[in-house]
C-alpha cells in the first residue's frame, strides 16, 4: 500500500482546540540570499547548537507522521543548501506516511533538481520572489540571480505537479510597493499563486511603520477585480486568496500584521537544531534533540510532544506579534 495514500486522523489538539496537521521543517540556518527583512548577520540564538543528525531528523519526522502531521514543509535559511535535499525528500516519501510534501525556496538551486523532486512526490512548492525588476531584485536578495529563479518559477509552473505555484512576496513600501500590480499582472497568466505577504517585524530586520503597507493597502494598489475563493479548506491555511475572472492566475495575502490568523493556526515549526516552535512569536521552544540524544523512543517522544501540545502553554491562544521577534532565517518563515 502507498504509505501515503493512507488517512490518520490527527492527535494533536490544543488547549484552545486547534488541531495540528502540519509541520515545518527547516534543514538550514544557513542562505544564499540577503534579504534584509530575513537575514542579519547577528540572527539567532540557535545557531550556536548542533544540527541534527538525519536519523535523528527520519526519527522525528517518524514520530510526527505517527501523531497525524499530514503535512510537511521543508524550508530554511535555505534548504536546497543541503547536498542531501534530495535524499531527504526521497526518505520521507518512501518511509513515512506524509501526504503532503512542500518546499520553500528561493529558487536560485531548483532548477536542475526540480525534475528529480517531482518524481519521489514533492507535490507542493513555493518560491520567493520580491521583484520582477533585477535592479530591486538584486538590492533586496544582494544576488543578480532573477533570471534563474524565474526560470525554475517557469519550469515548475510547466510541470503540471503542483496545483499552484505559489511564489512569496514580501511587500515592503518604496522598496518594492510600485510592483504590486505588475506582479499580479504577471502571475495572474500563469498557474501561479502570487502571496502578498505583509512585511512582519523579525530579530533585527530594521521593521518600522516607515516600510509597512497593510494587506487593505495592497489590494487597492491591484487594479483588477478580485473575487474572493472560498478558503474554508483546511489547507488554505493563513492565506485570503482571489481569483480574477478569465485568468487562471490567483492572489492571496499573508496578513499576519493587520489580520492575525491565530484562530486558524495548525501549525508546528521544528528547526535544524530540533527545537520544536509552538508559535512563530513565543519564544518557547521543546528541545527535541535533547530527548532523542536521552536514547527516548519514538512513542516516548510522541508522548512528550502531545501532552506539551494538549496540555501546556506552548501554544498560547490568539495573542500573536507580541514582543519576541523571531530569526527567521533560523525558524523558517
Ligand atoms: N530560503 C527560503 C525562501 O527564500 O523562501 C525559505 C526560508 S524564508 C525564511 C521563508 C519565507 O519567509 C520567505 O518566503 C520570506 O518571504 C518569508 N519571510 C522572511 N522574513 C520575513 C518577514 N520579516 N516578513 C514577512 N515574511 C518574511
């Protein structure tokens, strides 16, 4: 039987009844990009820690597989820095059962692996992408790698494997705010689901007000009329999503600054060090490595990770974008 295929109701329920189906994964602190609304060259408290080793990784995806995440999403810093990516993506569709396999890139390494990634089941992408113009492009990444990215955005889109792509745009004002309708221009001819994502203050990315343009802002920029898609579905996840008519194209947004999504959150991020992050914006974190380094078993720690999920305060309800600002080079978007 395609170990896959099968359906495993989740276990893991908070105290404020919010089921957890899907799990992060970032393989890397490290990146090839820039960007200074992600990257600081101080980021991070977890850096100093070990990585985990890819048993330990294949034994904590097996516990996670066995708790219900039905959903997994490799990201980073970025992920295709690892020369194992591919193999790691080979594992866990082979060995686990994990329906969903995502990868958030920056695109600059997809393209000549991309084909291999689509036959062992890779079956959701999503690329960054903050400027169509190189000049911006490459003052926001520090890379003059545009063409690239766009390439692999076009082969992907031209596979036919994922139902959309998505493509992540960070929107920030007088940086890359005059885009916003040629982009949805652009991405509205293709089978692309363009993310306007709204600028959120991280560990010293230089946030201000000054840089800010709420998702109310952005949609009035888009001249174009945007016709809700219904986003009822449990993996439409944070995202308010818009069709146009007559363009096979969708925009959404990522609002976590002006329409918090917590009601919705199902969501677990683990970093490379195996820290495992209830919320993007508590800064408690279950050291994962630590148990597994304890000879722990894969019940014991499934265990460990349910009653902390059903019982403590690691995922606090409703109350995101207080004071902590995550690294989010570190804990992967
Ligand atoms: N390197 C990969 C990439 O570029 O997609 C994966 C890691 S990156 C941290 C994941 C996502 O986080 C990117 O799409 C980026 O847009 C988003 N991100 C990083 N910092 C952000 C910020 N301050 N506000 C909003 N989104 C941010």
């Amino acid at each position: 039987m395609d170990k896959r295929s099968k359906s495993t109701p989740s276990s893991l329920t908070d105290p404020t009844g919010r089921r957890i189906s899907y799990l992060r994964i970032s393989l890397t602190e490290r990146c090839n990009l820039r960007c200074g609304y992600c990257y600081s060259p101080n980021t991070s408290d977890l850096s100093r820690n070990e990585p985990l080793t890819k048993p330990e990784l294949y034994r904590l995806i097996e516990a996670f597989s066995h708790l219900g995440i039905d959903k997994i999403r490799f990201t980073g810093g970025e992920p295709l820095l690892r020369s194992d990516f591919v193999e790691i993506v080979e594992q866990t569709t082979k060995n686990f059962h994990v329906p969903i396999i995502g990868l958030t890139t920056n695109g600059v390494l997809l393209k000549p692996i991309l084909p291999k990634l689509i036959g062992l089941g890779l079956n959701r992408l999503n690329i960054s992408l903050d400027s169509l113009i190189q000049e911006t492009f490459q003052s926001i990444t520090g890379c003059d790698s545009l063409h690239t990215v766009l390439d692999a955005i076009s082969m992907a889109e031209q596979s036919g494997a994922f139902p959309f792509v998505k493509v992540n745009t960070v929107v920030m004002k007088d940086i890359n705010s005059g885009e916003i309708n040629d982009m949805a221009r652009w991405a509205l001819q293709k089978k692309i689901d363009l993310r306007f994502i709204e600028y959120m203050p991280t560990q010293n990315n230089g946030w201000g007000e000054e840089r800010f343009i709420p998702e109310d802002e952005m949609r009035q920029r888009i001249e174009l009329d945007l016709i809700p898609v219904n986003n009822s579905g449990a993996s439409s996840g944070p995202a308010r999503t818009y069709q146009v008519p007559g363009y096979p194209g969708r925009l959404s947004f990522i609002s976590a600054v002006s329409h918090k999504f917590c009601r919705d959150c199902n969501r677990l991020r683990l970093t490379s060090t195996g820290q495992l992050i209830g919320c993007l914006f508590r800064e408690q974190k279950i050291d994962l490595k630590k148990l597994l380094r304890m000879g722990s078993s894969i019940e014991d720690i499934s265990d460990f990770i349910q009653n902390a999920i059903a019982y403590g305060q690691f995922r606090k309800p409703y109350d995101s974008m207080v004071d902590y600002r995550p690294s989010m080079v570190a804990v992967g978007g």
